[in-house]
C-alpha cells in the first residue's frame, strides 16, 4: 500500500527580474485603466506602464495579457533589447517576426502541385500568411521603412479581421531602450510612433503597450510632440502599507505553511522595503528561509535584518553601483543627503549642497554633464519640469550605508 504525503510547503517568494509573485497586491487601478483602453473601438489611446525598478511593470505586463486575450484582442510582442533598436530596419523586422506569431495559421491561397511519380490529382497546397509572407510583402514594397511596415500590417489586419479578432496588441518591455540616433540617421522611435498613428488613424486596432523607466515618455514626446496625445501614462508606486501587508502575508496564509509572520516582523519588512514588490518579494524569502531554521533549533523568530540589507546590496544595489565613476559616485553621494532624492531635485540643490559635502564640489555645467550620463545610465532620470529623481528605488538609502562604511570617506569633507 502507498501512502501520499502531503509535499512540503516551499517558500512561495520569488524576488526576480519580471517573476511573477505568489499574490499581486493592489494594482486594481491599473487594472481597471487597462481594461478601459480594451473597450476602445478605434484606438486613441495606447499604453505607457511606467515607473522605477522593482515596481513589478513586467509582473503587471504579464497580468494584462491574459485579460486583453479573454476580451478578444490578441497579443504579441517581446523585450526591446538595446541591439533591437539601434537601426529602423531592425525594428521593423523585430515587428516583423512579432506579428508572424498571430498570422502563421492564416491561409492566404492555395497552389495546385503535382508531386512526381503520381498520376493522382494534384495536390492543395496552403500558402501561409507566415514570417516569409511577411518579409516578401515588406521587401517588395516601395518608400522608406515605414512605408513597408505600414503596407504589411494593413496587409495582416485584413486577414485578421475575417477571423472576427477585436485588435491586437504589441507588448514590448523594456521600452525606454528605444532611442532616436540623428547622428547615424536612424530613428527608431520616430519610425513605431508615425507607424502605429498612421494605421490607427486608418481605424486598424493595433495597440501599443509599452513599459519602461520614466526616461520612456518623455523620450517619446520628444521624438513626435503627438505622442503626448497618443498615449495613457500609467504610472505604478510603490503600494500602500495595506498593499504591503497583503503582499506579505496572502502567500504563507495556508494550512501546511510551516511559518508565521508576526506582527512585528510584518511591520519590519513593511518599512524596509518601503513598499516596492520587489524588495518585499527579496525580504520575505530571506525572512521565510531564516524562520524555517530558527523553528527547526526551536529559537525564537527574529528578522535578521543586518544580515539581509547586506544580500540586498550584493544582490540589487552593489552591480550598478559598480557602473559608476568615482566622480559620479560622489554626486550621487551628493544627491543622496539632500531631503527628498527619491521624489525629486535640482542641479540648482546639487550644485548648493555640494560645498558642504564634497572636498571638490560641481559647477552647474558638470553637475548637468554628469546628470545626463547617469540618465543614460538609468540610474538617474528627468521629468518634464526639469527635476531628476533617483530611477532605482532605495538607491539614496544604499548611499548612506556605504558612506556609514566608511567608503566614501576620502571624497568627504571634514566636518568643520
């Protein structure tokens, strides 16, 4: 006779890039504004899901297909890497091969064949509406790259629409990666936006849903000012201190979870990861993991928070923090001593702080120079009013631990 065992409870948490955690939390906003722009009979409105890392915009992505798919609309699309994005031609082929998923199964025409050494009637053959398809109607096509593009999704959404589809939708994460290169004559970014303003103004439901850093919309309008029109931006927080809880303590609410979370430790992890799923999903694994073996020795249940800050950084803050010069280091030093660099500052604030911080401080002209690399380097980014905020959540806070480490020490200048 076998006897089932009940498997053992793993530890539900998954800290990672776009991991889909054991419970999404809050988010219902987003939710209903996503299910909203679904309603759309012509498109007026695409997406733009932005927001800081470890905010869950891929997590959230994710969610939306399923949703999207169960109104009817289809849905493709991938990562936009930065080598997709340096030419127009490589877009339009990553577009390309995106929409060959949805019109692989699309029977154009049939052929009439006959197979050798047969005296049978000729054979049916299919021709499909395949990436071949795609790329033969695109390379045969006159004008400029958008004019191709343009010629082959009119092309699919014909086939498409006899197949009673609502829309479709192309996904793309990442997409703060997009950029315009004037200086090598290619626009990329230029070329997504004409394109998908021109077949939506042709009542075509193809959709935008792109995600990214908040560099992404101001990127976008400053490619073509209509973007500023074309576009719903959602932008995702950090969630709220019910949010948290939620997120924290839904996942271990079962019969055979052999761990409890007391309140205390939910409150610790509640105001160490200020909110971000991401830092909650890294702290909580830590946490469930320790629980199991101060359980397993019968001590008592205590947050060994030192010791997870110190993972946290190794795993999270210390690869980017790595990226950086030495003088990048110390404006972002700079910046994370004023009084609110995870909301907003000035180079104005930079360049008035720096004297009392900094053996050598920043002229306005650097300290802008140097905004702008760490802009690019997502670390840093710039709103529409000529405010930077930190792009990495909690990165003011890694600053000052490194600074009460003492590694930053000889750039400092001594108290007076």
């Amino acid at each position: 006779m076998t006897v089932q065992t009940e498997a053992p409870f793993r530890n539900p948490f998954r800290p990672g890039a776009g991991h889909m955690p054991p419970h999404l939390a809050g988010r219902q906003k987003e939710l209903s504004e996503f299910c909203r722009l679904l309603e759309q009979e012509t498109i007026l409105e695409n997406l733009v899901l932005t927001g800081l890392r470890g905010v869950g915009k891929t997590v959230l992505l994710e969610v939306f297909k399923p949703l999207a798919m169960q109104a009817g609309w289809l849905w493709v699309g991938t990562d936009l890497s930065e080598s997709t994005s340096v030419t127009e031609e490589k877009l339009a082929i990553r577009i390309l091969a995106d929409l060959a998923v949805v019109t692989s199964s699309i029977v154009v025409r049939t052929e009439s064949v006959s197979k050798p050494g047969f005296t049978s009637l000729p054979l049916e053959v299919p021709s499909m509406l395949d990436y071949t398809a795609l790329v033969s109607v695109y390379t045969s096509t006159p004008g400029l790259v958008s004019d191709r593009l343009k010629a082959v999704l009119e092309l699919a959404w014909a086939y498409l629409a006899k197949e009673g589809r609502r829309g479709l939708i192309f996904a793309y994460d990442e997409a703060q990666n997009l950029a315009d290169r004037g200086d090598k004559d290619e626009y990329p970014l230029s070329l997504i936006l004409d394109v998908f303003q021109s077949i939506q103004r042709k009542g075509i439901p193809f959709m935008l849903a792109l995600t990214g850093l908040p560099t992404l919309f101001p990127k976008l309008v400053n490619a073509r000012t209509f973007a500023e029109r074309m576009f719903r931006v959602v932008f995702l927080d950090r969630l709220s201190q019910t949010e948290s809880r939620e997120a924290i303590l839904t996942p271990i609410q079962h019969a055979n979870c052999p761990v409890a979370f007391t309140g205390e430790s939910v409150d610790t992890i509640c105001k160490h990861s200020a909110g971000y799923p991401y830092f909650i999903q890294f702290i909580c694994r830590e946490v469930f993991d320790v629980f199991i073996q101060q359980a397993a020795t019968g001590t008592q249940n205590q947050v060994p928070l030192d010791a997870i800050t110190r993972k946290l950084d190794s795993d999270f803050f210390a690869g980017r923090w790595a990226k950086v010069t030495d003088r990048q280091r110390e404006l972002l030093t700079v910046v994370a001593v004023l009084p609110r660099p995870d909301i907003e500052f000035t180079v104005q604030e930079v360049v008035a702080k720096a004297p009392e911080v900094l053996t050598t401080p920043f002229s306005n002209s650097h300290a802008n120079q140097m905004l702008s690399a760490l802009c690019a380097a997502g670390l840093i980014y710039k709103n529409r009013y000529g405010r930077y905020s930190f792009a990495v959540p909690l990165l003011g806070e890694f600053i000052k631990r490194q600074l009460d480490q003492g590694g930053m020490q000889a750039i400092l200048r001594a108290p007076t």
